[in-house]
C-alpha cells in the first residue's frame, strides 16, 4: 500500500479515510489501524458519529470529521438495533456521501483521498463510496475464523447445522473445522431472529462489495484460516491481503507471453487460426454452408410452434409469407453480441427475426432497427453468477412462453425459437435450437459433466487416485490429468465458475444438459469446423442432432452488426495503438461476469515493461461504481507513463480484428494476448 508514497520532508501522497462502528472495540482497532498507516506515510482521516465520538486531542496526527448520526431517542444505545438505525439513517440523508464528496474536493489542496476504510456492518457508507467512485476496504474487528463464519451461514443453514438443537451442539462443522455447533452465533435464539440475520446480511454484503478484506490477526495463530479466506475471497475477486493476486505472477505471465519463445508460438498459433477462419468466410467455407443447413434442414422445415395453441390462430400464420426466427439471449455481454449477431444472418437471408430480451441488459431496438423486441420482464438477483443463472431461469419461463404464445397468436408463422444455452428453461418451454456462444469443446464438457459425476469423479477430490476435481478447488497436482471421454481436455480446463457453491454449479450444468438432450432440436455453436471438426462430430453423434458450426459469427454477420456491446465503446485507443509498433501492444479484457483485483493486475502491467490495452468493464471492480473509470493505484500512472491505456470498452474496426469481442487490431496486438 505504501508504493508510490513520497515522505520526504514529511509530505503524503495520499490520505486514507477511516470510518469505524462507533463501539470502543470497534473504534479502537479501527484508529490503531490508522497509526499504522499514517506511520507508512499516508494522511489520514476520521470520519465518525456523534456518538461515541472519538477526541481529536488525543490523535493529533489525523483529522476529524464529524458524520451526523439523528438516531431517534427510542433506539437502544447497543447492540444491533444501533447499527441497523445508523446506516438507514446514514443512507437516507446523505451525510456520508457530501462528507466523502467534500475530501475528494480538496484535492487540489491536500493529498488524494485513496480509499476508505469502514467496519464491516457500515453498508450505508460503503454505498456512498461506491457512488463517488471511490474504493473501500474492510476492517473486520473480530478473528480470521470468526470472518469465516460470518460468510458461511447459508451454507450453515443448507447444511442442518442451523439453527441448532440440543442434539446436535457437539457435532463438528466440518466445512468450518475446528468448530462445533456450540460454537456458532444462532440468530434464530435471538429475541429478534430477524435483526440478527440482518446484521449478518449486512456484513457479507460490505465484504463483497468492497475492495479488500482487513483482518486483525496474525499468520502464526491463523495461518489455516487465513489461507482459506484468501481462497474464499479470490474466487470473487476480493484481496483479503497482501499476495492473495500477486503482481508478480502477472509480470512473469506477461513477459512469458510477451518475450520468451512460448509466447512466440502461442501467438503464431493465434495467427495460424485467424488464416483458417478467413477460410470458413468464403462463400463456399464451412460457416457458409453451416449456415445454409441451419435454414434448409432446421428453419425452413423446423417444427412450427403450435403446440401452444389450436384451432383458428394456428391456421391464421400458415398465411404469412415470411417465416419468423424468435431468439432468446442471455443477457450477458458474452451471450448478446453473438446472438444479436446471429439475428443480423439470418435477416440477412430473408427471416424476420424477434429477439426477446430481459429487462437486465436490455439491448437498443434503435441500434437494430430491422429486428423486433419483446421484453421479458422478470426480477434479476444481485448474487454469485450460478444463483443468477438459476434464478434467472426460474423467473423467465412464464413470461418467456407467455410472449411466444402472444406472437403465435398475432399470427406470425414462427418456424422455430434458438435460445442461449445456458437458458434450459425457455429451451423447454420451446423445445427447439440452442446457440452456444462457448467453444464446441466447452458445450461437450458441460454435456459430460453429469455422467463423470455419476461415475464417481467426485467434486472436490476425496482423495481416490482416479478421481480429480473441477477446478472448484483445484489439486495442484492433478490439474494435468487428462479427462476420461475428453480428451486432450485436461481437468484445468473443465468449467470452472469461481465463488458459487459447488452443489449449485453441478444443478446448474445437469439442467443445462438435460434441456439440451430432451428438448433442442438442434445446435448452433459459435465456432468452425477447420479447429474443431472432432468436437462438432462427437457432438453430433452423442446427442444425435444436427450441430451448426456457423462461427465466428461476428465476422459472417453484416458489418453493421458485428460490433454489438452495452457499453459505448471507446475509439480512443486507435490513434493511442497507432503511436506503437507493430506487435507490441498486450491486449487484456476479462469477461462480462468477471471480477478484476484492480490494483495488483495495474502493478503487474506496469512492471512488465509492456505496453498495454487494458479494458476495464464497468462494474468489474469492487467497490466502484458501474459509470466510472477506477483510479490507478499511487504510483502506476508514473510508471507506465504513455505506455498504457485504461478504456471502459475498446472500440475498433471489424475488419481489424477477429476475435468474438470488438477488440484486436491484428497488426499492433499480438495473437493470443490474455482475455
């Protein structure tokens, strides 16, 4: 944290703002924590309540400001009805966000305001950070085990262990060992079980909105639990400490690909795929003639949708001269450009195309002015990315097939529905095509999942040499080893959903799986047939459909659809790119579900000695808000100079590029850079 930091003649670079639970074993970890920076060099300020205030005079190395606390008189002085009433009070006037918004606007005067550090039950000023773009970390008070516990209550209460009983106080919690039930905080034996639970909610939200976990405790007492909550948290991108993401790791993977011989022959791999998907375009290549099948043996003679209705209406759309295609994308960025993508094709060969779409990530209708939009209104959940999809797949199959029926019985003749893959639930409600946005070899490998767990291949590994594990919690040691019926997929490269339970992913890709097998009449991957011929003909035979490699789908589309994203692209980066030599510029862009651990992924780039294009998707960093840019940590601006550029979505010319996202330009980025 100290990078960057000048402190000569006792200057700050930065200011660190603190702001702790107004309790004495709160406040007083919270302001130990401060010395400790301010002796690194930081300048630091204290925000706090009226109440339990604490006296300036007694720490004149910091500054003070006061939040205003109006808590009615009727709230109990302790406990958790206190700190409930103090951040509904907090969040509904404002107080925390004008005094945040009040340092950041003495900027020019004082050091930069960098962070804020907040007690783990402080939601309302974590919020109020996050709408200034400004990053927050956590202090929690209490034990690294006692961390855990609070995280793990769900699976507490999924578990049987709660709420307990007087038969079960002695059994171990084996997922939390060395505990008992005994030993764990019972909300449901509170006298209001409900603010207990509250307070619980409150905490796990702030950790993982955040973006940073401090613990007060130390390696020598904690070492197993501290290594489980620094697993725990990488999985959803949260540093908990020092090392969890190292910079290290990142400047070694990027001078790896970037200057040594391995990196030369991934890069001319990449080179050699771009030639033979140029091959695939060509008006008698593979995607060509996979798309012609997909509208003589699967469009035009597909099934019409008229089990939903009878009589009159069904004979009414056998009228109309154009058949219409109906899709159905996930709303993720991954999943709506190559549906929407798809759309333009298949307009482009004569179909009237309706897209339905969730409310979540709606896309423009004015951008795609020759399709037609239905929207699908449903409740999307702020959670792990599986119980999202799971969620998501329970909310949409009524109105989904509520809005298919109402086009049926306008008349339209719908000759078939293609519905992302990881939508099971309308795949049922329609029965027909499923586009697979991943790789031909990804969809076999969810298809398989069912049946290797069925055959014992446990997940995690229980220890049984023939067994491995999913990458939920990889085994060093086992990740080379090549899976039976997948092969040359190794375990390392199996589907891999990091901070979801495990038992919810399996549920997940069963469904997947099970929609695809007893409801599609088809699939259409995102792929070619010249790199995964084997795949699509396994495929073809395991499940006994037709597979349409029609990939990749943004380079066979029409130009005006290829570059569909939700956020407005940035063309900046062109005359940025055309400042550098050919082939020298690192590309790096995560996944629209992805989360970035921002500061040591900066550090790393900047010491690779690399220059960059970094796109940093809006809302990929903890804590900061979905409309702003997070600033670089002190010190990496300098280092990297002119050498990187940070945009929140890289626009640039189809016909410079051929990856799935409107990303590379072929000549000053190399193939193969880290996505």
């Amino acid at each position: 944290m100290a990078a960057g930091i000048d402190k000569r003649a006792g200057a700050a670079a930065a200011r660190v703002a603190v702001f702790p639970l107004p309790f004495q074993g709160h406040i007083s970890p919270m302001l130990q924590l401060a010395g400790a920076l301010h002796a690194r060099g930081l300048a630091v300020t204290v925000l706090h309540t009226a109440f339990n205030a604490p006296d300036p005079t007694r720490h004149p190395g910091f500054s003070f400001v006061a939040v205003p606390d109006a808590v009615p008189a009727t709230v109990p002085s302790n406990g958790i009805a206190k700190i409930l009433a103090l951040n509904a009070v907090m969040e509904a006037s404002g107080h925390v966000r004008d005094a945040l918004a009040s340092l950041m606007a003495e900027e020019d005067e004082k050091p930069r305001l960098a962070c804020l550090v907040i007690d783990s039950t402080l939601t309302a000023a974590q919020k109020a950070a996050a709408g200034l773009g400004l990053s927050t970390l956590v202090l929690h008070t209490g034990s690294a085990a006692c961390f855990r516990l609070f995280r793990s209550y769900d699976m507490l209460h999924d578990k049987g262990y709660l709420p307990s009983t007087e038969s079960n106080l002695h059994l171990p919690v084996k997922e939390l060992p060395p505990l008992q039930v005994r030993d764990l905080f019972d909300p449901s034996k509170l006298p209001n079980k409900e603010i207990g639970q509250k307070i619980l909610d409150l905490a796990t939200q702030t950790t993982t909105n955040s973006s940073g976990a401090i613990i007060n405790t130390f390696e020598a007492l904690e070492a197993h639990e501290l290594e489980m909550i620094g697993h725990e948290l990488q999985t959803i991108g949260i540093p908990a400490f020092a090392g969890v993401l190292e910079r290290g790791m990142i400047e070694r993977a990027i001078r790896k690909l970037m200057e040594e011989d391995e990196g030369a022959k991934v890069r001319e791999r990449a080179k050699t795929l771009k030639e033979k998907a140029q091959l695939c375009l060509e008006s008698s290549g593979s995607s060509q003639v996979a798309v012609d099948k997909l509208l003589g043996s699967s469009i035009s003679q597909a099934k019409i949708l008229r089990h939903f209705l009878s009589g009159e209406a069904a004979k009414a759309g056998q009228e109309r001269l154009r058949r219409r295609v109906v899709l159905f994308p996930l709303p993720f960025q991954g999943h709506l450009s190559p549906m929407l993508q798809l759309a333009a094709l298949l307009h482009e060969r004569g179909l009237a195309v309706t897209v339905l779409h969730t409310d979540f990530n709606a896309p423009d209708p004015a951008r795609h002015p020759e399709l037609g939009f239905v929207p699908i209104h449903e409740a999307f959940p702020g959670a792990d990315i599986v119980t999202q999809l799971l969620a998501l797949n329970a909310a949409t199959e009524a109105p989904f097939r509520a809005a298919l029926t109402r086009l049926l019985r306008d008349g339209d003749d719908v000759a078939c529905a293609v519905v992302d893959g990881q939508c099971y639930a309308a795949l049922r409600a329609s029965a027909e095509l499923t586009l697979r946005t991943d790789s031909a070899a990804t969809f076999r490998s969810m298809l398989a999942f069912p049946r290797l767990c069925d055959d014992g291949y446990d997940v995690p590994i229980k220890g049984k040499s023939t067994e491995f594990c999913s990458q939920i919690n990889p085994v060093e040691d086992r990740l080379d080893e090549l899976v039976p019926g997948l092969e040359p997929l190794r375990v390392r490269d199996l589907i891999r959903v990091d901070g979801s339970n495990t038992d919810a992913l399996c549920d997940f890709i069963a469904r997947v799986a099970d929609a695809v097998r007893s409801s599609a009449s088809g699939v259409v991957i995102n792929t070619f047939e010249a790199i995964e011929a084997s795949e699509l003909a396994k495929i073809h035979r395991e499940l006994s459909l037709p597979a349409f490699a029609v990939g990749p789908l943004h380079l066979l589309s029409p130009a005006a659809a290829a570059e569909q994203c939700l956020h407005a692209p940035d063309h900046s980066c062109l005359a940025w790119l055309d400042a550098h030599s050919l082939r020298s510029v690192l590309y790096v862009c995560l996944g629209s579900v992805a989360c970035v651990m921002f500061e040591e992924m900066a550090w790393g780039m900047a010491c690779s000695g690399v220059p960059f294009l970094w796109v940093v998707r809006p809302g990929s960093v903890h804590g900061i808000g979905e409309e702003v840019l997070p600033p670089l940590p002190d010190g990496v601006d300098e280092e990297i100079r002119n050498r990187g550029k940070i945009v929140a979505w890289a626009g640039l010319p189809r016909e410079k590029s051929w990856r799935t996202q409107p990303l590379v330009r072929s000549g000053r980025i190399p193939a193969g850079t880290r996505r």
